[in-house]
C-alpha cells in the first residue's frame, strides 16, 4: 500500500515527491491540485504502458468522478524508456449534474483520493490530499455559468465568497465549513481517530529521518473495512512513503522505501531500506544500478518499527554517476515481492550533502570509492576521514616526503604495508585522489625488520611512489586514506611542500628519487612525466612572450640561400674552430647566413665580447640570438631559426667543425636535386677519424621499454668517400639541411623533449610521415666532438634518466612507425 502527504503547498510539489509502484503492477502520482487547473497526474501500467487506465476519483466509499488516463506524458516516458500514454486530468469542467450530486452527498471534511477502477488501489499524491469541501469551492469558482445571479455568503470572519444560483451550486455552497478556508485553500487538519498510519512519525531523538516507529494493529482490519478506497493518512512528519506488503494475518512480510535521494556533483546517491527480499534492484533511464553501486547495513530501527527480527531489516546507501537527475527510479526486489519508486524533481540537488555523510560515517568508504572519479566528492571525504580507531591493525603507511607545483600535481613518496583485501587511496584536499595500487614500488629492508612480525610477505615493496594530478596547493593536505569496508580511515597525512616549477629543476629532484630501473618507463607513464611534460609546455609558453635580443656582428644580409641556426650552451670556445674553417669557405661567404643562438645565460657577456674580437679576426658576419633564458637545444634551434632568412635552414651544433670547404653545396644539392628526400645529413666523424655517425637506426631496448637511437659503424674506420648518396631511416640532428618550408610544415624542431635528445630523429620521422625521404651524403665529413655541451647537465645518473625520459616520450609517438621500418633498406641509393 502507497502513500505519501507533501507538507509542500496543495498548487504544486516543489520538493523531491514519491510515488509508489501498486501491487497489481500499476504507478501513478498526483502532481498537483490547484484552484484553477483541477487534479493533475499520471496512472500507469506498468508492463503496457501505452494501455490507458481507468480511474475514479472517490470520497470514503463513494465514486465522485471517472475518467481515463489515456494521453502522452513527456516526463513519465523519460523515465521508463518508453512511450507512456497515462495522464491524469481532472478539470472542473469535468462535473456534470451527477457528479454535482455525487459532491453533494459526500462528506465535507472527507479526503479526496484517485483510484485505479481496474485493481481498487489508491494512487499517491504529491501534495496534501485536499478535502470534499476544497473541491465545491473551486467548482463554485470556476463552473459558474453566465447570466447566472450571483449569491454572496459571509464566512471566515466576514470574507465574502460568490457563489452561483444554480440550485447544485447552491447545494454545494452550503458544504462549505466556513472555519476551516484559508486564502482559498482548505488548512491541514489532523488526522482523524478513524485514519490510521502506516508510517508513524520517528520517535523524538531517533536521529533518522522518515524511520517507522509501529506498525497499527488494526491496519490489515481497517484496510479490508475500507475495501482498499480511503487512503490511509501518513503524518507531515514523514516526508516520504514506504511499499509494504502484508500477510493475511497483517503482519508485514517484505517492504521497500525511498528516504532521501539527492545529485551532487555529478553522482546521484538515493538512500532508504528494505526487509523481508533477498537483494533489490534500482531502475532508472533504462538502466539497473548493479551491486557494486549499493551499500548495505544493519537497520534496526526500522526492524523495530515493524516488530521484525532487529538484523532482517537492511538500509541502502546507492550512488553512481549521472550528469542529470533521473526523472524515476524504481526499486524493485529481486522477486517482485515490493516495490517502490521515486520521482526526481529540480530541487534535489539541494540536499545537505554534509549532513548526509555526518550521519553515516561508517559510509564513508563506499561513497569514497564509488566517486574517485569527482573532485568535489573526494575533497569533501577526505576533509571529513578520521585517523584509524586502535582496534584496527590491518594496514599501516607513512609519508616521507610530499612535494608539489601547484595547480600541476605532485609526488608523494613513503612506504606502506597491508593485507592485500584492503585498499589505501592517496587523497588531497584539492579532491586528487589516486590508488596505491598504481603507486610504483620498491623494497625497502628496514620496513620489512620493522614490520616483518606482523604483516610477513606483505612487507615485500613497501617502498612506494605516487603522483597526484591537480590543483593541488602548497602547505595542503594530503591523506593516506585506507578503505575497510564500507568505512575509511586515515592511516598518516601530510602537507604539500613546494616543489621546483622548473622542468629542468623539478626533474633533477624527482629523478633521484628511487625506482628499479626495468620499472622507470612505468613511472614515467603513471607519475612524474605528466607532471614534467606539462612544466615543459608551461615554460614554454612563458619564455615565448619574453623578449629576444638579436645583435649583428658585421652586416646583416637581407637574403640568403641558406641559414645556419648553432645553439650554444654551457661552452663557447667552438665558436673559434668553427670560424677557422667556414672562413675560408666562399659558398658559405657569399650564400649563407650565421646565427649563434646563447640558450645560457651564463656564457651570455662572454659571447658577446668573443664575438667582437671574432668578427675583427676573420671578417666573417654572422649574429648571436639570445632568448633571456636556457630554453634547451630544440627550442634555441628554432629560436635561430625563426631570426633567419635563407631558403634552406641547417641545424648544427657548436661541436662540429668542418673539415674542408664546400660541405654545404654538396648537401644543398641533395634537396635540390632529388625532390622527394625532405632531410638531408652528412657523415660525422670522432677527431680520431673512426665514424661517430653515419645515420641513425633504431633499437628495442628491454631496459628503457623503448627504441634508442644508435649508430651503425660507430667507432668503425670510415670506408672509402665516394659521391653516393644513400637513405637512412633517420639522421643526426648534429648536422642536417632542409628546405624552409618543409621544416616549418612538419612542426620544426620538437620543443618538448627534455634539454635535448631524441628530437633529431622526431624530427626525420615527421619527415617521413609528410612523405619525404630521408639522405645521407657520403662524401661529407665533418668531426663531431660529440655532447661536450651535454656533460655539463649534471650527474651521470641524472643524464641516464634524462635520455629515458625521452625515449619514453619518443616511443609513445612512434612506436608503431619504427616497428614498421624494421624492413627498410638502410643502405639504398638514391637514384
């Protein structure tokens, strides 16, 4: 049996309203009665929901008014999935002379009540179920027929009312209890002696709400009385029903109620209790919200309130995620034996979130783990989580250091040892919450002495490691929260220090940190390389607004067939041994411009001042570009780049000296020959003459978990120059020449690899994939002293991860491309 009394205002239900789904396989719900509009609503059958059902509208035992709810209803056909052809209209136009009559003879003080003509169920009603007289006042008001004389009567304290001659109206007019009209709707009145509650209001100081407190003893005998037509009364209090259904004794053997439900944040979380059914399911848009959505519990209260075994009685917290309110849910034991449904409306977003979980912290685990996914929801858990009670000895953690960039994320690292049942969640009160299960983990021996006794083999990685993503902010909290359960506990906390915002300098930090070498690629996939990769981009977006200095030593030329871009770091001495050899050389005299790109600004002054005297000694113009900070060998590439002007731009570093003159035009042929390659390199040497590089290939390394780039013939005596020009899967970024054009479509040199490595060979992969070839030309040698800048990034395991870090980055963009270069022949000539 279903019932529910809004303390909402009888127009309209604002509030969140409940109906129930009847027995015989039917739900309906009156929306609303209003004094100009009539009783509106729906009835509903259930498994044939485009059937019409017929309904009669009753006082007692006495039919009023029957009609059909046989029309479409948007909301209602929202909710089931399906076309629903079941709303309820009553309108006062509606009363012909017999259901005038009808009104006549029932009881004023009588309650109204809508009843399924087919089963004799009462349908609920979302507002207060007005009375016989409420209805012959809003009949006299809106069915009084033109040209009628008008009869004035004083009632309420001298209010005057007009009501129409007609001799039914007149009838009805004298229905009216003039004590009992405010502003023109009918007040509350308590229920009788004769209308018994199958919902009691809580006892004081229950502490929960809409909890039944006795099932009436002659509830069973009134309803048979009754013959299931006079609703029975549900008091204010209980701003909600139950669906209970009882034996023929009247004792109650299975039930389903909704107490609250309510969206925040994107989840929706319904909460209310059951008894006497095996399991439940929840319905809504077409879906069943699965076990693993549903929290179960103990509810004694409610197995006191219907004379029940006090563990028979079960509550239900459920939440999963949703953007929008449902317009219904239905609940449903697994064997039909009850069920019951609610109706969402606008208003429930309105709940008290925090008195919610304040009166279930024991819940506090499930609503965690059920919104990982929400920052709001886990901010506001973890805000709320309490350190572990003494009784629980299951896990145990701690946080050595915590360290972040705010609004990026951050590193967390310590140890932590449990029984492997129970899950620990690193949670920030930015809402960040990550699984200790992704932590990345090593062993630590004094965990394992410390802890041996009482946990065993699960001491085994103690040690762990952990990123956390987000607007996280410095001196915040971060938590080790353990979930037993459905409750959570804090294990230890901490607070956020701040870490290097540099990408460069946060690296230098973090790569020190420890980590099993074959485990680096995950880590860097899981924590720190998101957070380095997105310092990259941050810098780099900063020092592209800052301002550049460009100062030419010697005429600067307004055209030029080629550019020259060399980056300079840590070292400058190069420049001279550079300058020894292109002086001489008339092609790069005449056709080339030189561009010195300072990428440090602590060799800054000394450039500036060699650079005068070199200009003075050898006559050869060139500029030095300086970017304000270190910005690394891709991005001062291009930064010299960008301040040329040649057609064809060449990428060289500041260790390699030419040889011989005319190693430009022999590489300027290449491209300008044959235009299928888009990248054309020269072969390097060691300045013992063996080969440092003769093109690059690509190797799986089982350590990295990635390609490296390599060398074939390194170290190896070169073998005889001869005018050939060959392809190869990839060239030195050291020394190679494209055409403008093509280097500014593919992207230029890429700016996110960290300080410098990998981006040649990014770069004649991109090549490749704009479907250009990839040259090598013989008979060009040049001596590369190879990484003299590179040696002074700091310690060599800092350089070691440095080069993972990249090929981590380089694999995830072209892993599939190298695989697919297994077959290419390396040694082809162009022809």
């Amino acid at each position: 049996m279903d019932q529910f009394i809004s303390s909402q205002s009888m127009q309209r239900s604002e509030a969140p309203t409940f109906f129930g789904n009847l027995k015989s396989g039917f739900a309906g719900l009156v929306d609303f009665a209003d004094p100009q509009q009539g009783i509106h609503g729906w009835i509903l059958r259930i498994d044939r929901p485009r059937e019409p059902v017929n309904w009669n509208l009753m006082a007692c035992n006495k039919i009023i008014l029957s009609g059909t709810a046989s029309i479409f209803r948007e909301d209602v056909s929202s909710a089931i999935g399906q076309e629903a052809l079941c709303t309820l209209q009553i309108s006062y136009k509606d009363f012909d002379e017999a259901a005038l009559s009808a009104v006549h003879s029932a009881d004023p003080s009588a309650r109204l009540s809508v009843v399924i003509a087919e089963s004799g169920e009462q349908i609920a009603w979302s507002v207060e179920r007005p009375t016989v007289s409420w209805l012959v006042l809003n009949l006299l008001a809106n069915q009084a027929p033109t040209g009628k004389p008008i009869v004035t009567t004083q009632v309420a304290g001298g209010d005057e009312f007009l009501l129409t001659g007609s001799n039914e109206t007149a009838h009805l007019a004298s229905k009216i209890e003039p004590a009992r009209l405010l502003d023109g709707m009918i007040s509350h009145r308590p229920p009788d002696a004769s209308e018994l509650s199958l919902v009691d209001p809580p006892s004081s100081g229950s502490g929960v709400e809409g909890v039944p407190a006795t099932l009436h003893e002659n509830t069973s005998k009134d309803l048979a009385d009754q013959n299931m037509c006079e609703e029975i009364a549900v008091p204010e209090q209980a701003e909600r029903h139950c669906s209970v259904k009882l034996a023929a004794d009247g004792k109650p053997v299975a039930g389903i109620a909704f107490d609250s439900a309510f969206i925040y944040h994107g989840a929706v979380c319904v909460e209310g209790w059951f008894f006497g059914v095996d399991a439940i399911e929840l319905h809504y848009a077409g879906e069943i919200a699965g076990l693993s959505e549903i929290a179960l519990f103990d509810r004694p209260d409610v197995a006191s309130g219907f004379a029940l075994d006090e563990r028979s009685a079960k509550g239900f917290v459920a939440i999963w995620k949703e953007s929008e309110a449902p317009s219904a849910i239905l609940g449903r034991a697994a064997d039909h034996a009850a069920d019951d449904v609610l109706l969402f409306s606008s208003q429930a977003a309105d709940k008290d979130i925090i008195a919610f979980l304040t009166q279930k912290p024991n819940l506090l685990g499930f609503v965690l783990r059920k919104n990982l996914w929400s920052r709001e929801w886990t901010k506001l858990i973890a805000s709320m989580v309490t350190s572990s009670p003494g009784y629980f000895k299951k896990a145990r953690a701690f946080i050595e250091q915590a360290k972040a960039v705010p609004n990026v994320g951050g590193l967390i690292v310590g140890w932590s040892v449990s029984e492997p049942t129970y899950q620990i969640l690193a949670v920030s009160d930015d809402g960040s919450v990550c699984s200790l299960a992704d932590a990345v983990r090593w062993t630590r021996n004094d965990i394992t002495e410390a802890f041996g006794a009482e946990f065993g083999a699960f001491t085994a990685d103690a040690g762990f490691l952990l990123a956390l993503h987000g607007n996280i902010t410095v001196d915040g909290t971060i938590k080790l929260v353990v979930i037993d359960g459905n409750a959570a506990f804090s294990l230890a906390n901490s607070t956020w220090c701040a870490a290097p915002s540099d990408p460069v300098s946060f690296a230098q930090w973090s790569f020190t940190l420890p980590t099993e070498a074959q485990d680096f690629h995950l880590r860097l996939t899981r924590h720190d390389g998101p957070i380095i990769a997105q310092l990259i981009r941050r810098k780099n977006a900063a020092v592209e607004a800052m301002r550049v200095e460009r100062l030419d030593f010697g005429p600067r030329p307004q055209t030029a067939l080629c550019s020259l871009s060399i980056p300079l770091y840590g070292r400058f001495d190069f420049m001279l041994h550079q300058m020894l050899e292109m002086a001489d050389d008339l092609f790069i005299r005449s056709e080339v411009e030189l561009i010195y790109v300072v990428d440090d600004p602590r060799i800054r002054e000394s450039v500036l001042n060699e650079s005068h005297a070199l200009y003075q000694r050898f006559g050869l113009p060139f500029s030095v570009v300086f970017g304000g900070v270190n910005r690394g060998f891709s991005a001062a590439t291009n930064l010299g780049v960008h301040h040329s002007c040649g057609r064809y731009v060449v990428l060289l570093n500041s260790d390699v000296i030419p040889v011989a003159s005319g190693w430009l035009e022999k590489m300027l042929s290449v491209l300008t020959t044959f235009p299928n390659v888009g990248a054309v390199g020269a072969r390097l040497l060691y300045p013992n003459g063996t080969i440092q590089h003769d093109g690059l290939d690509f190797e799986w390394e089982p350590t990295f978990n990635a390609h490296i780039n390599v060398h074939p013939g390194m170290g190896m005596p070169p073998p005889a120059s001869a005018p050939a020009i060959l392809t190869r899967k990839a060239v030195t970024g050291a020394c190679v020449m494209l055409d403008r054009s093509v280097y500014e479509a593919i992207g230029k040199l890429d700016e996110e690899f960290l300080i410098g490595d990998f981006e040649d060979s990014d770069l004649c992969l991109k090549v490749r994939q704009a479907g250009y070839q990839v040259a090598l030309v013989q008979d060009v040698s040049l001596v590369h002293l190879e990484r003299q800048s590179f040696r002074d990034i700091g310690a060599n395991i800092f350089r070691e991860r440095v080069v993972r870090y990249n090929a981590w980055r380089h694999e995830g963009r072209w892993s599939e491309e190298i695989k697919d270069l297994k077959s290419f022949g390396s040694q082809g000539l162009l022809s």
